[in-house]
C-alpha cells in the first residue's frame, strides 16, 4: 500500500511520487506534523524560496484529520498576494490563478479537506489519474521527518524556466504551483527517469 501524508500545494517530488504510483493512500489518522507538508509550501519569490503556511487552530496534539484551519488571520490573502507577485508574468498563470481562487473560496474547516481539493486539482491539471484512498487507521508508514518532501535536496526535475532564472540559478522542488505556472502541463515530461 503507498502511503503518503496530506500536503498543501505539495512539492514536485511529491507530484512524481504520484505520477509513478497513482493509487494513494491518504494517511489522515497520523498525529498531525508542524512545519512540514502538510500546512506548508514553498514558492520562487523575487526575493528566492518563500514559504507559505496555513494556520491551523492548535489544540496540543492532534491527528490530522482533526485540524482545523484557523481562519482569524487574514492568510488566505497573503498566499495569493505572494503567489500573484511571484507567477504574474509566468506563461500559465492566468490559467492556473483562476483554480486557485476556486479552490481558496472553498475555504474547508479543516487543513485535510483544503489538501484533498488541491490534490484533485493536481489529478487534474496533470492528468495523473489517481485514486485517492484514505487509512483508516494510523499507518506508520508516512515519514517523520518533517523536511521529507521539502527542501533542495531533491532533484527530481530537469530544469525548466522559472519567472524568476535572472537572478537565481534553476530552484529544485518548489511548490507544483511553481511547475505549472511555468509549465503548464507539460510539467508531466519532466517526471521522467532522470
């Protein structure tokens, strides 16, 4: 059975992980892992890497899909002011910006619901045909390390060109809005055996 954790606007190493074994299984009975994919991603910003986090309502330890977002704080405007700033002159975002907004008026109560539609519309937008399925008990099969499927140690990509290449060389495994936004859905190509 291939476990995954929930992620929000997961990064392209976990996107290929889908690509390559499209049956999932969403593990949604883990204790939920701060600071890690599940409420975080990272997108090219004029500045480099920045990272964008869902608050949640911290209630001590929880399980996963037990997390509600916390909608006090006025994030849901930032990540589309950042993502806006980032992509504006990236050649899909019209395209892509539009499902974003969809997806963030949803605004689901709880953190697994908002990762389950974004994780629809990747299914979507790359033609991946995944079946999504969910434990219904804890696993132990998702990892802890909370970096796992963040950071520039995977490269999982060739290259393509970000909005931002001026001044940056090529930034390995951002965010999937990072791939489509530049590559529309021809990001699949780039998922090949390296």
């Amino acid at each position: 059975m291939h476990v995954l954790p929930s992620a929000y606007f997961p990064s392209l190493a976990y996107v290929r992980e889908l690509y390559f074994e499209p049956v999932v299984h969403l593990d949604c009975k883990e204790n939920f892992i701060k600071q890690s994919i599940r409420s975080r991603c990272e997108i090219l910003s004029a500045n480099g890497p920045l990272q964008l986090n869902v608050p949640i309502v911290h209630q001590g330890k929880q399980v996963l899909e037990n997390v509600c977002i916390d909608y006090s704080k006025n994030w849901i405007a930032e990540h589309l002011k950042a993502i806006e700033s980032a992509y504006a002159n990236a050649p899909h975002f019209e395209y892509y910006m539009h499902d974003i907004l969809a997806l963030f008026a949803l605004k689901p109560k709880y953190l697994q619901q908002l990762n389950l539609e974004i994780l629809k519309w990747i299914n979507q937008s790359l033609g991946l045909n995944l079946e999504i399925n969910f434990t219904s008990v804890y696993s132990a099969q998702t990892p802890l390390d909370k970096k796992i499927w963040l950071g520039r140690e995977a490269k999982i990509t060739v290259p393509y060109t970000q909005v931002f290449s001026e001044p940056f060389d090529f930034v390995s495994n951002l965010s999937v809005i990072d791939g489509l936004m530049n590559e529309g859905p021809l990001l699949r190509k780039h998922f090949l055996p390296l």
